[in-house]
C-alpha cells in the first residue's frame, strides 16, 4: 500500500501517549475509527501508526516484505501514510474451521491450533513477548501508535491470557478509549458493564467514551450523553453518526454479510459465490462500485443462472469449500451457467477450484486429501505447507502496468493439451494464471479487480458503455480516508482527546 508520506514536522511535536480503542463488544466500530485517528493525527502533523496485537480475520493483506497481516492494519496504515509492516499486527489468527485456526506470527504461518489449546495459558507468554517486542520496535519509530482491542474487553474469563485489550493497554501505559455500538441497543448497560468489570488498575486506564453509529438528530441524545458520564465516571468525547456514503475497506464477516444477495434487472449481473470459508472479499470492492454492475454474494443455484459473470473467491479451506459446492448443487450450476454463455473468473482459492483436481496428500489443509475440481481450466493444484506471501506488479492485455498481491499454500500447474494461456505476465516475467478463453479464467492475485484495466476487459463482453468510475483507485482511496476523518473531526471532542494524551487529563 501507501508510501511514507510524514511530514519533517512531525518529528517534532509532542509525544502522545499510546491511544486503544477498547470495545464494549465485537463490531462496534473500532477499526474504523482506528482507521480515522490515523488520518487525523496524519493531517494534524504527527507521524502515527496503529496496532493491533491480535486480530482473527480471513481478509488478510501482503506487506512489502512478502508477510501477512490482517487487512485492516494494513489499510490504517495506509490511511496514515506509511506501509503496512507485521509490527502492526504481529498475531493473525486465519479461521479453517468452527474450532481451528492457522497461527501467523510475525507475518509467518507457524501451524494451525485448536482454540482450547491456544487459550490456555501454556505457551501464551511467549506469543506475549513476541507482541510486546513487536510494539516496542512500531513506538520507537512512531508517534502516536493507535492500538485497537479484540472483540469486548469484559470477558473476564479471558483475563489472565488474553494478548490484545487491558493486559496490552497496560504493558503500552496506554490510553483506552471505550467504544460503544447504540445502534445494537444497550449501550448504557454495555459501556457501564465494560467499565465496572475491570480490575482497578485497568479502570483508570479507560479516560473516555466514544458512541458510534447513531442514528437520527444527534439532539436526541444529549440527556443521554450526560447519564452516560454519570454513570461511568468518564467523558464522553463523542457521539458518531452513522454513516452510508464514505467507503473503507473492511475485514470482518458483518460487512460482507450487509452486501446484496440478489440479481437485479438493467445492470451486469455479477455473482460471487458465497463460500463458508470466504476470504479477501476486499477483492471485488472497486468492481461492486462500478455504476455499470450489481455484485451480489450468493449460493442460491437460482440467482447464479441470472448471472453474467460469477466470482469464484479466495478461500481460507479450498477443499472444504469445494466438497460443499459439489454436495449443495452450486458446482453444477456454475458449469451450467458457463454452458449457457456466463464468464466464470477464479480468484485464489477459486481459481483452484476451477481447475481437475485439488491435492492434499499432507493434510495441509485438513482431512480431505485430493478432490476433483470444476474442470474448467486445464491445471492440478498441489496444496504444500510453504506459503506465498508477497505484492507484485504485472501487465494485462497490454503495457499498462498493475498492482496486485499473493497470499495462498499451494502450486497450480498446467495439465492435459488443452489450449491456454497466462492471464498476466507478472515483472520478472513469469506467466501467471490461466485463461481458457474471453469468458474463463483463474488466477492467484487477489487485487486484480483493483484495475480499471482488468474491470473494463471483465465487463467489455456485457456492455460498450465506458466507465464512469474513478480509474485511480489509489486516489479515490485518498479521498475516502478524508471524508471519514471529516466526519469523525465534526463529532469528536479532539481538544479533549489530544489533552489526554498529552498527560493532561
């Protein structure tokens, strides 16, 4: 992502104290907000980075280095100027199923875990001091680290192992700021409890409250506002109106459950097939805001045959996800969509499954050792445990130069004699991917669908209407990050908050 771009000011300004965003529980807001802070003390001259100790997400992203982290670090950091490093989110936990998880460490997967076994307390500290280094290395380079929580910092049960809320805020001496969802309901009840449930030390920590996603005239809640402080003995620094109309790039599995389900009359009709193990659906963001398109994300068999283009996505459990298609009747009626004329594209875990076959003779993945694909592209894939980790650039049906990343286990290689060719041609030359032909192809980069380039070509057989988007979509980026920072600037007591963090508190 985005390069370095702190001003010489900010070596200059006055130290801030670690600020964490705490939740009253998940989904409340705090990545975006976290993302906000970013761009905020960005503008207002401090050169800031954020943190997050542990995150659980199936979108991840590649660093410059080639290391994973979670999408979401990597786009606060993106919102602050610098790029994204693993000392942002040095523990990712990769769901493969409802009881286990791949472990990255520090940007490196290092096996996958059961959760009874990783909760425990054996082996905990040593995952603790491989977070703790990982702060100590972000704060001596930046000023001030914004840190987000995990999920709801009450779950007392968690206490004694948990890397990411309270235990993290006090090895960082760091400011925690509570938010608090009132779109759910409750939010008297969460943010007390949240409070009151802490031990003392962790509760002086908490120097305020921010309320998220209001809705209606903000007028309404100002008796509120006030019971709120009474009860919990500390500002609240603002109260944030929910919002439509500002778009960042999120991870978690609420936002991909508030997108379209259907097929809608007058548009290109794209379907991404909605898989359990879905992962990356950051990957279709700039074609689902394309004024020419209406993607939707289904497994209805009925809804694909309305489409003109199905998305087969990245998956954190490519067999699994395969054998479900195969046993729901999804996989038939992709292949008969492409009979009927549709473009089926594969992206990662997709693209793997469109191919003959899929191997796991180690287990890499689970119990499921070798499977047959879709068919529909002439390659094998073998899953290995190595993972490919890395961004590149490449070209497409031109000159024109792309950007894109790799994240996935497993090699795919040509099979049969039937004719293909590469989908891009990536810097060094290496032909990448496969494209049967206009309307059939498979590839492992996940931001492919970031090009206007790419979308234009996907798009052309369906429409000569020209686009009417951004085609910079590192510009239209820029331009959302301000917007939220905008609106975040207009609810929040910044003074109040800069004087906390100054120690003035």
């Amino acid at each position: 992502m985005k390069q370095d771009i702190h001003s010489a000011d900010s070596d200059r300004k006055q130290p801030l104290h670690p600020l964490m965003l705490a939740g009253t529980g998940s989904d409340v807001g705090k990545s975006v907000l976290a993302t906000a802070l970013c761009r905020i003390f960005l503008q207002d001259g401090y050169r800031p980075a954020p943190f997050k100790a542990q995150n659980m997400a199936l979108n991840s992203y590649a660093t410059p280095e080639g290391l994973e982290i979670g999408r979401a670090q990597a786009v606060q950091a993106e919102a602050a100027g610098i790029p994204c490093h693993t000392d942002m989110n040095p523990l990712l936990l990769k769901p493969s199923s409802d009881h286990t998880s791949q472990v990255v460490l520090n940007g490196k997967p290092i096996g996958d875990r059961d959760a009874y076994d990783y909760f425990r307390k054996e082996g905990r500290e040593v995952l603790r001091q491989e977070v703790h280094a990982a702060f100590d290395r972000l704060e001596a380079r930046y000023n001030p680290i914004v840190m987000e929580g995990a999920g709801s910092i009450s779950e007392i049960n968690l206490r004694e192992t948990d890397l990411v809320n309270m235990p993290m805020a006090r090895y960082a001496d760091a400011d925690v700021i509570l938010v608090a969802d009132i779109d759910r309901g409750g939010v008297f009840a969460s943010a007390y409890g949240s409070i009151a449930l802490q031990l003392p030390e962790d509760r002086k920590r908490i120097k305020g409250i921010i309320v998220n996603k209001f809705r209606g005239d903000l007028r309404l809640f100002e008796s509120g506002v006030r019971m709120l402080e009474s009860v919990c003995q500390v500002p609240v620094l603002g109260v944030i109106p929910y919002f439509k109309d500002i778009h960042i790039e999120e991870e978690d599995s609420v936002a991909l459950s508030q997108k379209r389900r259907e097929a809608m009359e007058g548009k290109i009709n794209v379907a991404v097939v909605l898989l359990r193990h879905l992962s990356n659906f950051t990957d279709f963001n700039m074609l689902e805001r394309d004024e020419r398109v209406n993607l939707f994300y289904t497994n209805n068999k009925a809804e694909l045959q309305k489409a003109h283009i199905i998305l087969l996505p990245g998956s954190k459990s490519t067999l699994a996800d395969l054998y479900e298609l195969r046993r729901n009747g999804v996989a038939e009626a992709i292949l008969q969509a492409r009979r009927n004329g549709a473009t089926v594209m594969g992206i990662c875990g997709g693209y793997q499954m469109m191919g003959q076959e899929v191997l796991d003779p180690e287990g890499v993945e689970g119990g499921i050792r070798k499977l047959p694909g879709l068919g529909l592209l002439p390659v094998s894939t073998m899953m290995e445990r190595n993972k490919v980790t890395r961004q590149v650039r490449f070209t497409f049906e031109g000159d024109e130069t792309c950007q894109g990343y790799e994240i996935h286990m497993g090699r795919s290689v040509r099979v049969g004699e039937s004719p293909a060719h590469p989908v891009a041609f990536l810097e060094d030359g290496t032909r990448e991917g496969c494209l049967v032909d206009r309307k059939c192809l498979g590839t492992y980069l996940h931001g492919i669908l970031d090009n206007p380039t790419v979308i234009d070509w996907l798009l052309e057989p369906y429409t000569k209407m020209p686009s009417g988007q951004l085609t910079d979509y590192a510009a239209y980026k820029e331009e959302q990050y301000n917007k939220l920072a905008e609106h975040v600037r207009a609810h929040v007591n910044l003074p109040l908050l800069y004087q906390i963090l100054q120690g003035n508190d």
